[in-house]
C-alpha cells in the first residue's frame, strides 16, 4: 500500500514519522499507564483491550474509570469523557480548513486519528489550506505510528498489571516527555498568553469533580488567544496608522 503513493506522499509520510518520534517515549509511557489503570480497575481484560481500541483517549479513558468503580450513572461517564474531550472541538476547527476537501468518511477517519501532540506539531509545519500535495500523506505519518506505538504500550499494560508496582511513576515520566514538545508549539505571544492562562485556570480549578478543570483551562485558554491577538491586531493597525501619518507629513 505504501508503494502506491506518489513520490511526493511518500516524502511526506516519512517526514511526517521523522517528525512523531521524538514523542514515542512520551507516547509508550502514556500507553502503558493508562493500559495498568484500566487492568487494575473495575474493567475485564476485554472491557480494557475493547475501550483502548474504541476510545484511543487516554484522559477521558483514566477519568471515567473512577466512575465505573463507583457505579455512577452511564450518563456521568459519558458527561465526564466529552468534558474532558472538549478539546478536540478546537482541534477538529483548525485541521478543518486543510481537510474540508475530504468526504466525510475519511474526514471522521482522521478525527479518530487525530492526537493533542500530533495536531501541534502538525499545526507548527503551517500548510496552507485546502488540497497540498503531501499533507495529508505527512498527517498519517504521524497518525499511524502513534496509533501503533499507544496500542501496544496500551496493551502491554492491560496484560501485564500486575507486574508493574504502583511506586514507579510512569504517569510523571510520560508527562516530563511531553513538555518540551509543548514548549516548542509556543510560537507567537498569543499561544504563550494561552498557555499561561490555561494553567492558572487549570490549577485554580484542579479540584472540581469529573476533572472539569480541563475544559474550563480550555475556553479560558481560548477566550485569552482571542483577546490577545485582537490585541495584537489593534496595536499594528495603529501603529500602521501612525507611520503613514509621519510619512505623510511635511518636512
């Protein structure tokens, strides 16, 4: 299947895998622990290998296992995963205009696919929108092997919990791994005011139940973008203004 595509596409796929490595360890650690709490949880074998294969989001998958433990009602388990996926709206709207050309098949595919680490880094590349040859070849490159690389570690987990002590911190590790890749998405003075944002918020509100704090660090975060870049807008604009007006004046 591979050999099928264009020259260009295969470029793109391995640029695209070249690109993702550097998460793996990150990825593997996120897997494995979130493959343990499911096999240590309320789940059944099956249960935990059916919810990593169907769900493939490891917060929403950590945050409803308290709740399945505690017997609550389908619909809060249901209410505490959406909660926690708010996010991938924001993703789901900036990989739109690249992918709007696709039918809607292939673009549900690519959702399911779609990963936070995976969406900054390939926001970072700044494609221009709609069709470019390679894109969505460099997408996929991406895609498949963190899909890959989260199932085994995933599985590796559910399978051998008991083997794996409590005490090890893995959790930590798979988080320490992520942050330098979320520092470098930090490109303009508009994501930087975002991210501050969304951790104060998500500090202040740590202890709210059904881990709410994720999507309120989220619309904070995104209402903090809008603001400054209006902000930024309005101080080029009028200093645009200003320059014109001295160049228009006379000597």
């Amino acid at each position: 299947m591979f050999q099928r595509l264009s020259d260009v596409d295969r470029r793109a796929f391995i640029d695209g895998v070249r690109t993702y490595a550097p998460t793996f360890t990150a990825m593997f650690s996120w897997g494995l622990v979130t493959g343990i709490a499911m096999s240590k949880s309320v789940l059944t074998v099956t249960q935990a290998l059916g919810m990593s294969l169907l769900v493939y989001a490891g917060s929403s998958q950590l945050a409803v296992l308290p709740l399945l433990a505690a017997k609550l009602p389908t619909w809060t388990v249901l209410l505490t995963a959406a909660m926690v996926n708010t996010r991938f709206i924001v993703f789901s709207a900036g990989l739109a205009p690249h992918f709007s050309y696709l039918s809607m098949p292939r673009r549900l595919l690519l959702g399911y696919f779609n990963v936070d680490v995976l969406y900054l880094l390939f926001q970072t590349r700044d494609f221009g929108t709609g069709y470019r040859p390679g894109k969505e070849a460099f997408f996929w490159g991406m895609a498949v092997p963190s899909w890959i690389v989260w199932q085994i570690s995933s599985i590796i987990g559910i399978l051998l919990a008991r083997f794996f002590p409590d005490n090890w911190g893995l959790s930590l590790a798979g988080t320490l791994a992520l942050i330098p890749i979320m520092v470098s998405a930090i490109i303009s003075r508009s994501t930087l005011v975002a991210v501050v944002i969304a951790a104060i918020v998500a500090l202040a509100s740590s202890s709210m139940p059904y881990r709410l704090s994720l999507p309120l660090a989220i619309l904070a975060a995104l209402l903090a973008g809008i603001i400054s870049d209006i902000y930024v807008h309005n101080r080029s604009a009028k200093t645009l203004r200003c320059n014109r007006r001295r160049e228009g004046a006379p000597q």
